[in-house]
C-alpha cells in the first residue's frame, strides 16, 4: 500500500489470509484425526500466535515494550504454551 509516498505492508490482509488457513486446516484436522479434549483449542492459539508473531513484526504502529513489541512477547508465550499443552495431552489418558 502506498500511503503519503511511503509502501507499508497490508497487514489487515495477511491476518485475514493466515485466519482463512487456520480455519482450513482445522476443519482438516478436525475431520481426519481424533483428537483428545483442548488439542483443536491449543492448536488454533499455537498457530494463531505463530502468524501473529510474524504480522507483527511487519506494522508500524506497535506498542513496545523496551526493543520488543508487545504482541510478538504475547504470542511467544502462546507458542510455548501451546506446544507444552499438547505434548502434555499427548501423554494423558483422558479424552
């Protein structure tokens, strides 16, 4: 996009295109494994916060939080959260 004679990246798209293959391999997923409670959760956070992770490091109006932006910590937390969980629940009897 150009705005003002500068390019800025349109990240309202990529979200909306990353939130489309998210819902896309859910439904996959969904359909073709059988999953054990909280794994279809988890797996929307894990790869919700990757996409975010990497959109955000392409906006220019971030909230930062020293040389980190905010929303790429939070989504770091919900990747390793995430990962633990279902690794976790792998191990687990309960369905």
């Amino acid at each position: 996009m150009l705005i003002e004679g500068k390019y800025y990246h349109p990240t309202f798209l990529y979200e909306s295109l990353w939130n489309l293959i998210i819902f896309i391999i859910l439904i996959l997923f969904v359909r073709n494994v059988i999953t054990k409670r909280g794994n279809i959760f988890f797996l929307y956070v894990l790869l919700y916060s990757i996409g975010r992770y990497f959109i955000e490091g392409l906006r220019t109006d971030s909230l930062m939080i020293g040389p980190f932006r905010t929303a790429q910590l939070v989504s770091i937390i919900g990747i390793v959260v995430s990962i633990v969980f279902i690794i976790l629940n792998k191990n687990s009897e309960l369905y």
